[in-house]
C-alpha cells in the first residue's frame, strides 16, 4: 500500500479588507465566536498538514498574535499584486517541500477538511492539478472554469472572459491542489497582461495545460465557499454556519423549538434529549448533558451542565458556571465562577458569583453573593441543604454550613454554622395610627 503523499497548506489573506471598515484584520473577524482564519486551520489541521503558512499583507503583526502557539508560518506580499503573486510569498517557508499543496483563502471559512480531502484524494499520479468550482444562482463576476466533464479547458478571469465565457456557469472557487515541484515553477511564468495588471494564479492552470499537463475540476456546493468581503457578507457567512449547525444538532436529538432564534458557538457540545427553546445564545464552551431544558432567552457562556437541569427563562450563565444533575437555575438568575451541586435551585432574580452552592440547596429571589470589594474577588461557600432566605447578601468570604437557614433580608457577613439560623435584621416597629396621622398632616400641607 502506498504511503500518501505529505501535504502543504498557502492560506492567503493579503487582502486588505477595505468593504470591512475595521481596524482589525478582515480574516480576524468571528464566525461562531472564532476567528475565520482558525476555522480554516482547524480544518487543515484535521488532515495533518506537514506545513502551513498563511500569506498576510498589512496588520501582519494581528494575525501573528492570533496563531500564537500554532505551528504555521507567516509569509507576507506588500504591494498586493494578485493571488499568483500571493501564492508566490510562501516560497521559501516551503523550500525543500516535496508533496501536495493545498491553496485556499483566509476569508473562506466554511470550506470543511472533507473538501480539502477530496482535492488531495483527486490529485492522482496522472493529474497535476485539482481546482474547486461551484455554481452559485448568480455566476456574476465569478472567474469561469471552462471544462469537459471534470477536465479543466481554460480558466478566465471575468473581466478578461468572452460573453460565451461568461455563460458558463461553472465559476472559480480559488482554491486548488497542486503538486508542489511544479507550482512555483509555474508560478515564476504567470505574467500581469490582463485588465487589472495582476499575476492570477488561474493563469497557471493554462500554463500547465499548454505544457501537456491534466488538470480537473471537482465541485462543491456555493455556501461552501462562500467569501466575505464585507459586514454583510460576514453575516451571511455566519447564517450558513448556524444554520448548518442547527441542523447538526437536530439530527444528534436536540430539540429545538424556533430553530432559527438559537445561536451556538463554534465549540457548544449538547446531549441528545436537550431541549432548547427560542432566542437561546450560547458563548464559547458550553457543554450540555442529556435531559437539561433551556428556556427562552437565556444566554450561556463558558458553562458545564450536567443531566436534567433547567435553565432560565431569562437566565445568564457566566464563564466558571458548572451545574451538576438536576440543577435549576431560574429567570433572571446570573451566575459566574459557581459550582452547583446536584439539585441545587436558584429560582429567580439572583447573582451567585465565585461560589460554591451544596446538593439541595435553595437559594432564594434576591439573593446576591457580595464577591468583590472593588480589589479582590471572595468566594461563598454554601453547604448541603442549606436553605437562603429572599433578599440576603452574602458578603464573602463567607461559609453558610450545611443545612443551615439564612432569614430573609439578612446581610450575612460571618460564618453561619450548620443546621443553625441566622438572621441579620432590625426588629420591626408598629405605631398604630402613624400612617393616618401622617396623611391628615400632609394633605393640610398640601392645600396649605
């Protein structure tokens, strides 16, 4: 059996990313809560790439900073003279690379390592190039793949094509497999006579061709490689994305009651036998066990959960958050940085932070752990079946024993001993007829 072929990755992102608007680099900007470009790397690095660089432009030093701790080499083109001439960039972080290379584009994040797998397994030994087309609704000003079945005629660019060129509906994703030995040496031939005066890595298509050599086209759908050049653009990426990853979920068993109202990160791990209900967001680093419910409108981040808890309606989960089975965290509860134990219950309208809450506890409406003393962060400890009263503060750091009760509205500022009550508040005043007095006198006044 023949060992394959090692590969190589050119990711280029030299653009300049004008339609964006931003300050920071267009492949920079998220899908899902990562960064384009790492999408794209990840995918890569799903195939075991024996090299990767990523071709920048401007803003250089922000994309470094992102591929902090990756194994990838930054190449950069500056002026931009077109994708043969991007391509061209990573020479010498390749120099001695005998295989396949795989190109593709920073602001394509959608294409799947699947595809990319697919552009490998079709460069065999008599093909010497592979080029992805797709056939979007609107061919529009897509460079055209000219092609007998799924071998490759001619590829031009729009602005360069014949009206019979532009008919054709099989369009140019820019990515492609090349082999290695012949790429650079094709692309030292590419020229810039055409109406942009760039070097188009297409052209060494047409080069190869001339040269006896096969190239082959295989396709995708358009999503796939759908690019972003603008806010819009990015928001039409992301769209694709969520909606493919709904439908993911569905089929692993997790109901979704308005699918299009749910917004998972790029990481969100759920059960099947989740149910989750409309305008749910989930942040980065969710894990979600079977049997939980998430009600309407809550907004979770950074958050463990265990089998068969509830959340919200209304409900904020912080990074730190880790529920165990059974857990209810209610309307307008936020947690952040807090361990539940198994059937632990913060019904409603309470912020439990740096906190650890025992198995059956109950805390109640209003309770707030005071952490934070515009310094430091203190933790509360809450124990096993305690119970907390409505409207208590827990200025930490502060340990509430097990089965203990704090009385509603007390302000706890010491420890509370197990299975004991504390109760921190004045002793109630009557004054019977005050209020009546009171109303006479002011409404005198008033006419007065």
């Amino acid at each position: 059996m023949l060992t394959p072929r090692p590969f190589a990755a050119i990711i280029l992102a030299a653009g300049q990313g004008t339609r964006m608007k931003s300050s920071l680099h267009k492949v920079l900007h998220p899908v899902a809560g990562k960064a384009m470009l790492l999408h794209l790397l990840d995918s890569v690095g799903e195939l075991g790439a024996a090299r990767t660089v990523v071709v920048v432009g401007a803003r250089r030093e922000q994309v470094e900073a992102a591929l902090a701790g990756r194994d990838v080499a930054v190449a950069s083109q500056s002026p931009q003279l077109g994708t043969g001439h991007a391509v061209l960039q990573a020479q010498a972080a390749l120099a001695g690379f005998a295989g396949d290379v795989l190109i593709l584009y920073g602001d394509a994040p959608l294409v799947t390592a699947a595809t990319m797998a697919r552009l490998r397994a079709a460069l065999t030994d008599d093909i010497d190039a592979v080029v992805l087309g797709f056939r979007p609704a609107d061919a529009g000003a897509y460079g055209r793949i000219v092609a007998d079945g799924d071998t490759v005629r001619k590829m031009v660019e729009f602005k360069d094509a014949s009206p019979a060129e532009r008919g054709v509906t099989l369009c140019n994703s820019g990515l492609m497999a090349v082999r290695a030995e012949a790429l650079f040496a094709l692309l030292a031939r590419v020229g810039n006579d055409n109406a942009a005066g760039e070097y188009y890595l297409p052209d060494i298509i047409a080069l190869l061709i001339a040269d006896g050599g096969t190239a082959r086209v295989i396709e995708t759908d358009a999503d796939e490689v759908a690019g972003v050049n603008s806010r819009a653009e990015l928001a039409g990426v992301e769209a694709i994305w969520q909606a493919r990853r709904r439908a993911a979920a569905m089929a692993d068993g997790v109901t979704l009651v308005d699918p299009a109202s749910v917004f998972f990160a790029h990481d969100t791990r759920i059960a099947n036998d989740v149910t989750i209900e409309p305008f749910v967001v989930f942040g980065p680093g969710v894990s979600i066990a079977s049997g939980t419910t998430i009600r309407a409108h809550s907004h979770i981040e950074g958050a463990t959960i265990a089998e068969n808890a509830e959340i919200g309606p209304f409900a904020r989960l912080r990074p730190g958050t880790v529920l165990a089975a059974g857990v209810k965290i209610g309307n307008f509860v936020e947690t952040k940085k807090a361990v539940f134990a198994a059937g632990a219950k913060a019904n409603h309208l309470s912020y439990i932070g740096d906190a650890s809450v025992g198995a059956a506890a109950n805390i109640g409406a209003g309770t707030i752990t005071c952490n934070y003393d515009g310094f430091f962060k203190y933790r509360t400890v809450i124990g096993d079946g305690a119970f907390i009263g409505s409207n208590s503060a827990l200025v930490a750091p502060v340990t509430i024993g097990d089965g203990a009760i704090v009385a509603a509205g007390s302000t706890i500022t010491a420890d509370v001993a197990a299975d004991s009550l504390a109760l921190v508040r004045p002793p109630q005043l009557a004054k019977p007829g005050w209020a009546s007095n009171f109303r006479t006198v002011m409404s005198a006044r008033k006419k007065g």
